[in-house]
C-alpha cells in the first residue's frame, strides 16, 4: 500500500531531495523502528533543556538541508557529558556552519555500543529498490562486506543474504557475544516495508545501527528522495498472446527477404529452413524473383493464400517498416526481425524502433528483435539461422542469446557435444525480450535445462518472479557480461555508492534461484552436466583416477564445493579389494595408478553403484587410451546416478572426446570443472528437489 507522508510532502514542496536527521527518525520510528532520538534545538539553551531531559551523555549534530554527510563536514559532537560540553558543542557548530541554512542542532542520547552493522536502500534503473545489508567499520569500509536483495523480500532472503556476508559468524554470536537475529530480521522487512510504502524514497541509510542481545538501535539516518520510477521500468505488464508456442511451433513461415543468391543472408535463412526439412509451409517473399531455391516465390506477403503463422524480415532497416506493417495487415501475430541497423547504430535506428512498436501496438502482433539471428527448434525441424548450420540432433537444451551472432557461431561447434531443443536469439529486444522467451521456455515439456546469455535485463522485477519460477522446475544457468560496469553515477548514499551495477545482478540471479555462469566455457560445462546427466541426491561422490595427484586435487574440489568423497562401506571396500591390484589400496579416491582400464573402471563405479552413500562419479580418464573406455560404460546401469568425466589434454583426443560426449557423458579438461558442474548439481538438487 502506497502512503503519501506529511514529512516526505513537506520536503517535497519546499524542493528539497533530502530529509534532515530529525525528519527520517521520526519516519522511523512511527514504522515501529527504534532510534535513539533527535530532537531538534534552536539554541544553546534549549539544547541543554533537551540534553537534560533524555539524559546524559549525549550527543549533538547540525541539522541543515545542504549538509548532508555530517561527520565529514565536523557537523557531529559525541559522548558530551554535561550542559557546560553541550553549551560549548552546539557554538562550535553554529560557527561552522554559519553559511549554511542551518534549521538548529539535533540532541540525541548516545547509544550504547554494541556489533556495528549498515543497513541502506538504493534504487536500480533494472531493478526499482534494492536493500543493502553489512556490518559496519572496516568490513563495509575496506572490505566492502555487504550482500544484497531485490525488494519485496521474503524472511527466506533475508536470512539468505544475512547468511552471504563474511561476517556472518559475528552474527551468530563470538567471544560471549551475540545477535538477536530475529529483530535483525525484522527490522530488514520493516525496512523493505517503509521503502516499498513509499516510493518517493530514493536512497536509504541507516548507519550505523547497533545490533545487541536484545534488540537493536538506530543511530544514524538519511533519506534521499526522487519521483517514483513507473511501475514499467521495473516490471512491464504481460501482453495477451497464446504462449508464444505459435512463434516457435509455427505451421507456415513467410521469409521476407529471400534470396536466390548464395552467400546473401536471405539464401542463408532461406536455405537452412529447406536442408533441415521444415515441415510447414514455406513462402519465400522477394519483389523481383519468381523462385527461390527452387520454391515459387511471391512479391508481398499479401499475396500469400492462407494464413501465415511467422514471418521472417530481412530487408534492410529502411524498408523494413513498410516489410513490417504488411505483414501486420495480413494478420501475422509473430514477426522476426533479423536485419541489422536500428538502435544499435544510433537515433535514426531508435526512431525505426519506434514505428515497429507502435504498429506492433496497433494490430497486436509480436515481434523478436530486431537485429537477431532468428530461432531455432530441433524438435519441430526449423532452423531460421542467419549462419549455415550443419545437422543439428534434436535435444533438451534451451539457448536464449541477446546477441545473434553469438549463437549462430557457438552452434557450429557446440552441436557436436550439445543438443539443443530451442535457441532463441533476442537482439535488440524492441519487444519480445528474455523474460518472455524464459517464461515459455519453462513451459515446454521438450526442454530440460536453459542457459541465457545476457548483456542487461529488461524489467527486472518481471524477470526475477518468471525466473524464480521457472528455476524451480528446470535449472535456468546465465552469463551476464558487462561485469564491470558498475553503473558510476554520482550518488548521495553510501548505499548507493556500494551498489555496483553487478553487484545487483547478483543479488537478483540468487533471489531468483539461477546460476550464474562465470564465462562461455563455464556456462557451456554446466549446461552439458545438467543436460546429460541425473542429478545427485547427496553430497558424496566416489572418484576413480588413473593417477593419485588428480585424485586428490578432486578430493580438494568436492570439499570446497560443498560435497566430499563419499564413505566406503563394507561390502563396497571387500569389492574394490577384489577388483584392484593388490599394490592399490581400496579407498576413495580410488588411485590406479597409471593402470585404468574399460573392464576396471565399470567394475569399480558397478561397485559404488552398489552403496547408498555414493550418490555420484567422477573418472579421470587416460588420454592416450580414451578410446577403450567407451563400450564398458555404455554397458553399465547408473541408475540414476551421475558419472562427470575428466580427460587431462583432451583436446588433443577430441574425435574420442566427442564420441564420449554425445554418449551422454560431460568430458573436462581439470578435475576443478568437473567437480563445479558436479557441485551445482548438487546445491541446485538440494535447493529444488525433495531428498
């Protein structure tokens, strides 16, 4: 519920974007927020009135509208102990600050100390408010030991981001102190609460706060104030369509643009669409040929008979409004833009922009792009690919790429070890943007596991609720580039200035449940893990090498990414005894020693298999033998267990690689990649799945 407050009003009408210290307590306090007070003195001796009246010590601080940071202005007088200090303070300030408006002195008690903390709201362009919460001094100062979350909040995230900083032990109690972290708790949602009550608050800092066994007080506020963002910056209302399912299930497609000419991208589009054997009915559209790649060729869509389900454009940008607005009129609901030379090049772009949405607006219709590479669906046999692209296997992954370019040129490489079912590419995302295709990814049965690859976000409130939800049903893996970015705008809060633009990318990608990819490579050996193999139900795992160093630098891997060798018990330890040579030892990891062969290794994960606490595998394969490994292991029944493959220097053995991979099993270079794929499968499973 959005309150209008008199306080904020005040402010508002008298132009002011900064609330005075006595102005935000109160605010505070009526939220049900203790403070230690501020009251407002005209002179000396009402400051010592007031002094008297809450108790000594106290402390003094200027109260002006254009003084904004206190302490660093020497606008703060602490610890004073009697009215002769108070007298002599609150002259120090009137000197000080003489230039200034100054609207008196705040008297306030000082506040016993106790664990120091910061607690702040800043707003992000993607994503409306963000609360901040760290412990203050040198953890927040130098370490910048903070976490974040989107708001609203849940009591879920706020234990999740109290649990996230570093300093979390502090919290938890060290050295006979302790926390009470249920009222930390509760001052996080009240804080949330305030905030989103009113949205005139632009930035929020309450610093520090004194965190004890019982409770906690404010010592110090500001709040800052802007217009409100509209509620479409931060989460768009949905338009009516039917799923999106048409857009990539279509039953007829028009390609605006064919072209009869190799190399030109209309033939590229055009020619993919044929060798991949699309099913439905194709229509090449080009004002000037009769025929295109041996299919008759029309000069306007509207002189297609029958409905058309897709359209694709690849005119260029100047002639694409018109290319746009006939096929609205010939009431095509889903249009891909795959011509270059809109916003990305500049203001005449966005005006194209402009008009393509508007006529969008006017008869209903969707459009991906523009600037895009189009869509790809495996399962229904339609490749719309700027670039050429071999034969592609049907599968279970889904490819949602900002950039076009990116996937069309990944996807020569990558389908040789990674099925795709779906990969969208969005472009400029005038419309149709990753929020959109997220939600119907996570809707179609025929896709299991999704990896976006995202320079920012649209509407990012939207984005975090469709991909909390989708999150939780199939494992949704994201490379956001732009890490460095860090949004430097001037800011008023410290809040504000700890808020890294990636920083709140963060937050929002752990509130939503993704994963969040470090680079291309991590991406790519995340989504072969999830895509090939069974999640694991526990934490241990049993490892099998052919050579003790990688063993152990896997044991290593599994404990600091949460999980461990797994325990052998007695009928698994009498097995491996059986099994290995009798200079091995039988233990986990199981060391080889330069003598792993096909028959040996399905002998030893057939053991595991056998015992309740191995609940997956990793082998450490020997390149120069790779090629004997693969009959056994096709031979053997995992039963729901998931084996991780590592071949050190497999990329001089990749036919043997490629040969394992479309097997179904994820090949790494290092056991370290290995154990990270492993590792999210198991938070991710613990996380989503019941045990």
């Amino acid at each position: 519920m959005i309150l209008r407050d008199k306080i904020i009003s005040q402010a508002q009408d008298e132009g002011r974007s900064y609330l005075m210290e006595h102005e935000c307590k109160e605010i505070l306090e009526r939220q049900g927020l203790p403070t230690t007070g501020a009251s407002a003195a005209q002179s000396r001796e009402e400051a010592v009135e007031l002094s008297s009246r809450i108790g000594y010590p106290v402390v003094l601080k200027v109260l002006s509208p254009e003084v904004v940071h206190k302490s660093d202005a020497g606008g703060v007088k602490l610890n004073l102990k009697n009215a002769a200090e108070v007298e002599r303070a609150f002259a120090e300030i009137e000197i000080a600050f003489a230039g200034t408006k100054l609207a008196g002195v705040a008297v306030q008690k000082m506040a016993s100390p106790g664990l120091e903390a910061i607690i702040g709201v800043s707003r992000d362009p993607t994503f409306g408010p963000v609360i901040m919460f760290g412990l203050g001094g040198v953890f927040v100062e130098v370490l910048q030991d903070v976490s974040f979350r989107i708001l609203p909040v849940t009591e879920k995230d706020i234990e999740a981001m109290l649990e996230e900083i570093r300093g979390y032990t502090l919290l938890q109690g060290y050295r006979g102190t302790a926390v009470d972290l249920a009222a930390l708790k509760e001052l996080l949602l009240k804080v949330s609460e305030l905030v989103l009550c009113h949205p005139e608050i632009k930035e929020l800092d309450l610093n520090p706060v004194f965190l004890y066994e019982d409770g906690y007080t404010i010592v110090d506020a500001r709040i800052f104030l802007d217009e409100p963002l509209s509620p479409e910056a931060v989460s768009s209302p949905k338009k009516e369509d039917s799923g999106l399912r048409d857009l990539f299930y279509p039953e007829s497609l028009a390609v605006i643009g064919a072209s009869d000419t190799p190399g030109k991208l209309g033939w590229n589009v055009f020619d993919n669409l044929l060798r991949h054997g699309f099913a439905g009915k194709l229509y090449p559209v080009n004002i000037k040929a009769k025929v295109v790649q041996g299919v008759p060729a029309v000069a306007s869509v509207h002189d297609i008979e029958g409905p058309v389900d897709v359209a694709i454009i690849l005119v260029p940008a100047a002639h694409t409004v018109k290319a746009f607005q006939e096929c609205c009129e010939k009431g095509i609901k889903y249009i891909i833009i795959e011509s270059a030379g809109f916003a990305e090049t500049g203001a005449a772009g966005e005006d194209i922009e402009r008009e393509l949405q508007e006529l969008a607006e006017t008869y209903n219709c969707r459009f991906v792009g523009p600037n895009c590479s189009g869509m790809i669906n495996t399962q229904h046999r339609m490749v719309q690919s700027i670039g050429t692209v071999g034969e592609l296997r049907r599968g279970n992954i889904g490819l949602i790429a900002q950039a076009g370019v990116y996937a069309a040129g990944m996807l020569w490489g990558m389908r040789q070890i990674m099925d795709f079912a779906i990969v969208a590419t969005i472009g400029n995302k005038a419309d149709l943007n990753e929020t959109d295709i997220l939600e119907y990814l996570g809707k179609d049965d025929l896709v299991e596991v999704i990896c976006m690859y995202l320079e920012d976000v649209k509407t990012g409130r939207r984005f975090i609720d469709v991909a909390g939800q989708v999150a939780a049903k199939k494992p949704v893996i994201i490379l956001k580039t732009g890490r460095t970015e860090a949004g430097k705008k001037a800011v008023s809060s410290h809040t504000a200035s700890l808020a890294g633009n990636d920083l709140i990318y963060d937050a929002a990608f752990r509130q939503a449940g993704v994963i969040r990819a470090r680079d291309n490579e991590h991406m790519f050996g995340l989504v072969r893990a999830f895509s090939k193999q069974p999640l694991p139900r526990g934490d241990g795992a049993m490892v099998i090498s052919y050579t003790g160093s990688l063993g152990v630098a896997t044991a290593d891997a599994l404990s600091l990414g949460g999980m461990k060798p797994a325990e052998l018990d007695g009928p698994t330890h009498r097995r491996l005894k059986e099994i290995l040579p009798p200079f091995v030892g039988p233990q986990n990891p199981v060391d080889c020693t330069f003598d792993l062969h096909g028959k040996q290794l399905r002998e030893i994960i057939e053991a595991g298999l056998q015992s309740d606490k191995i609940s997956s595998f990793i082998a450490i394969l020997q390149a120069e033998i790779l090629e004997t490994y693969l009959d056994d292991l096709k031979k053997i029944d995992f039963g729901g267990k998931p084996l991780l493959i590592c071949v050190p220097c497999k990329e001089f053995t990749m036919s043997e690689v490629i040969a394992i991979e479309q097997a179904g099993f994820p090949v790494y270079a290092t056991p370290e990649k290995a154990v990270a794929a492993l590792s999210a499968m198991y938070r991710y499973a613990s996380d989503n799945l019941e045990q």
